[in-house]
C-alpha cells in the first residue's frame, strides 16, 4: 500500500480524540464518520477536505478539551492534564 503525503486524515485516538473519561469508540467514530464525509464531499481537493475535517470536528475536540480540564481539576496529581 502507497500512502500519498497530503492525502491522508487521522481520526480517533491517533488523531487526539482521547477522552480521559473512556468511552473511547464513540469518539473513534465520530471521528471517523467526519473525516469520512470530509473526503467524500472533497476527495479532489485534500486542504479542503482537511478543513472540512477540522470544522465537522470542532465539537469533538472542545468536547475533549472539557473532560481533559475536568479530570485535571480532579486532583493535583492529574493536574498536568488540564
Ligand atoms: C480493555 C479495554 C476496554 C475498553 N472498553 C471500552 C468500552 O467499553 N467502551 C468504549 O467506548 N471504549 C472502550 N475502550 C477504549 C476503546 O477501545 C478505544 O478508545 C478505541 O478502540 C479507540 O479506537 P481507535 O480507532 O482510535 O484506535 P484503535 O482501536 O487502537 O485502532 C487503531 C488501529 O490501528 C492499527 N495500527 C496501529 N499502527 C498501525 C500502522 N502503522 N499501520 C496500520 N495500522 C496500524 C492498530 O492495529 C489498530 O487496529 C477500551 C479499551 C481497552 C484497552
């Protein structure tokens, strides 16, 4: 298999959709369904499909960004998670 630099889109953990909470699959997923619709609505053009991605995603990621900063408020030895 030939990956061509540019063409190519993480989703799920690999991609930072990490949630420190579990329920890990969802935001797989989720992600994979974005980056899936990214591509196929923008296959001939890889920025726009990049951005697509990032828009469709921005509620995943604040999503994320919000349980990290919750478990990092939790206690001090979590605290670099926020
Ligand atoms: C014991 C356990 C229990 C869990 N229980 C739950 C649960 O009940 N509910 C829930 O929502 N989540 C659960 N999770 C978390 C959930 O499994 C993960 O959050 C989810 O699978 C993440 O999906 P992903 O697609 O991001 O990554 P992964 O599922 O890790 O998929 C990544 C894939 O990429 C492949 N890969 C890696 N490197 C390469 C490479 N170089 N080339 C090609 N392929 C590669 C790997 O083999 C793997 O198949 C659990 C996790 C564990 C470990």
């Amino acid at each position: 298999m030939q990956i061509e630099v540019g063409r190519v889109l993480f989703a799920g953990k690999v991609a930072g959709f990490l949630n420190p909470m579990g329920e890990g699959i969802s935001a797989g997923m989720e992600s994979g369904y974005c980056a899936a619709c990214a591509i196929m609505e923008h296959f001939d053009d890889p920025q726009v499909a990049c951005e697509a991605y990032r828009q469709s995603a921005e509620n995943l990621k604040s999503y994320m960004q919000r349980q990290w900063s919750l478990v990092g408020g939790m206690a001090g030895t979590f605290r670099e998670m926020e």
